[in-house]
C-alpha cells in the first residue's frame, strides 16, 4: 500500500461519516466498459448499420423506427442494469462502508450499488435508473419498473437469458434489430410512449423515490455539517461536475472538519482553498479500494 492510498485509510478510519460520490468511472471500473469487445458482443449489427462504436453513443442515435430504438436499448438496457458488473468494486466498497455511517450521491443509473447490499434509504441515483420507464410527455410524475418487458424484447430478438442474467447472443444467427410492435412500452396512465427514466432533458421524471432520496440527501448534510467527514469522490468526470465534484468541493469548504479525497484515472486539479484537507489518488480505483480493505 503507497503513501496516499495509507493516508486515505486512516482519513477513513478517523472520520465520523463518509459522503461517496461516484461516476461513471466507478463503473468501468468495475467492468461496465461501453465500447471494445463488450460492445462488439452485443451491439456489433448496430455498429455496422450506424457507424457508432460505443454504447453510449448509440443511445443518443436518432432511431426513426420506435421498434429499432427499442432494439438498441433493450440490449443496452439489460447489460448495463440487469446483469451483473465483470468486477467487485462495488462489493468492496460496501465492505468498506458498510459499518460506517455513510451515504451515496451517484450518477451512475446502473443500479450497482444495490446490488452490492447498499440501503436504497442511503442512496441517491440524481439521474434516474435503466430499470425504469417514464412517459415521454411526461403525463405524470410517475415511474414503472421494466425488467420483464425488457426480457421480452430481448427474447423476441433472439437472446437468451442465462443464469445470474447473463445475455447471450443468437447462435448461428444474426440477432433482430427491431422489437415485435406489440412489445412497444405505453404510459398505462395516456398510452403515450414510453422511455427510458434517464435524465438528458428537462422532461426527466422525478417520482416519488427520487423525491425521498432527495430529502434523505439533504437531511444527512444538515446532520453531519460540523462532523469529521470524508467526502470520498469516485469516477467523476466533467459531464456534470456540479451535482458531485464541485459540490464535495463546496461542502468541505463550509466545514473545517471535512476532507475531500478524489480517486480518478486522471488528475484533477483542488480549489486552493481546500488544498490542505484534500488528498487526489490517480489510476485504478477498484485497485485502491481492494487494497483499503485488506
């Protein structure tokens, strides 16, 4: 164990509470890689069709055919959500903070952290989840769970379904590229289209679960202002750098007892002001936590 990664245990073991932030790259790191051989896997007909060679940007791809657009996401949908990540990162971190007082501010709409044994009532998805529908008006502020007409759509393209989820390819045969008609998702409240709970406009469905988190985010604040904690920053980029990394930045500025600790594969440079009680580790993160709860 290096200096930092030592420095950074003790930060822990100190602090009263620990704020996680995580990003995107919490989850490659944990294997939920867009591009390369996992999406050649699933995606290679789209890419070949469409040009793109990644996940992520096929789910920006403007599909004309509802039936294709399904196609493409229930693919994505299922292997970024349903089946499990190739790596343990999220199944250390609970080790890490499961008997600390904790509480999870995340991007990420994957649902790892769940899956790994995190208290939904200590979690906060701010930009929704794969394993929701909404409406696309939206009709309401309401939210539906997708993962048995996901399945369908995937069946009826070809896949199987394996154990722990696994999704396995058509053997001997290309894959659908368009989901039966009848297998389109609709509001059950206007019969207008469904789409997927993911926040990329001002049309992002906020329901009930997402308010609840909200006010559970805000009350763990106010209760630990003056407390020793550790605003633990994970995987964050600058798609949208306010709803974490400025924000850890701003909270640990308020409180002279807080510390900020950043792990990232690339360097991030730390307002002067919290300089002194901030500690940046560059490269694996999935290996920098392995090695702080050995």
């Amino acid at each position: 164990m290096d200096a930092k990664t030592a420095q950074l245990k003790k930060l822990l073991s100190d602090a009263d509470a620990v704020m996680l932030g995580a990003g995107a790259g919490l989850s490659t790191a944990a294997g939920f890689v867009y591009s390369g051989e996992r999406f050649q896997k699933y995606f290679a007909d789209f890419a070949e069709k469409y040009g793109f060679h990644d996940m992520y940007s096929g789910g920006f791809y403007p599909y004309q055919i509802r039936e294709e657009f399904w196609a493409f996401w229930s693919r994505n949908i299922w292997v970024n959500r349903y089946m499990n990540a190739p790596g343990r990162v999220y199944d250390d971190l609970f080790q890490l903070l499961k008997d600390k007082d904790h509480f999870v501010l995340t991007t990420n709409v994957d649902h790892c952290f769940q899956k790994a044994g995190f208290d939904k009532k200590r979690l906060f998805y701010t930009q929704g989840d794969y394993g929701l529908f909404q409406c696309t008006k939206p009709c309401c502020q309401k939210t539906w769970d997708n993962e048995e007409q996901i399945r369908q759509m995937l069946l009826a393209q070809g896949f199987r379904i394996a154990e722990q989820n696994e999704l396995i390819p058509p053997d001997g045969q290309p894959a659908a590229m368009r989901i039966p008609t009848a297998l389109l998702p609709v509001c059950p409240n206007c019969g207008r289209p469904l789409t997927t709970n993911l926040h990329a406009d001002n049309k992002f469905v906020q329901d009930e679960g997402w308010q609840a988190a909200a006010v559970e985010y805000e009350l763990w604040l106010t209760a630990h202002q003056k407390q020793k904690v550790v605003y633990l920053e994970i995987g964050v980029g600058y798609n949208t750098p306010g709803i974490i990394k400025y924000n850890f930045w701003q909270q640990v500025y308020q409180n002279e007892n807080a510390h900020y600790a950043c792990l990232n594969m690339e360097s991030c440079p730390v307002p002067e002001e919290i300089s002194k009680r901030s500690l940046e580790i560059t490269g694996d993160s999935a290996q920098v936590i392995r090695e702080l709860i050995s």
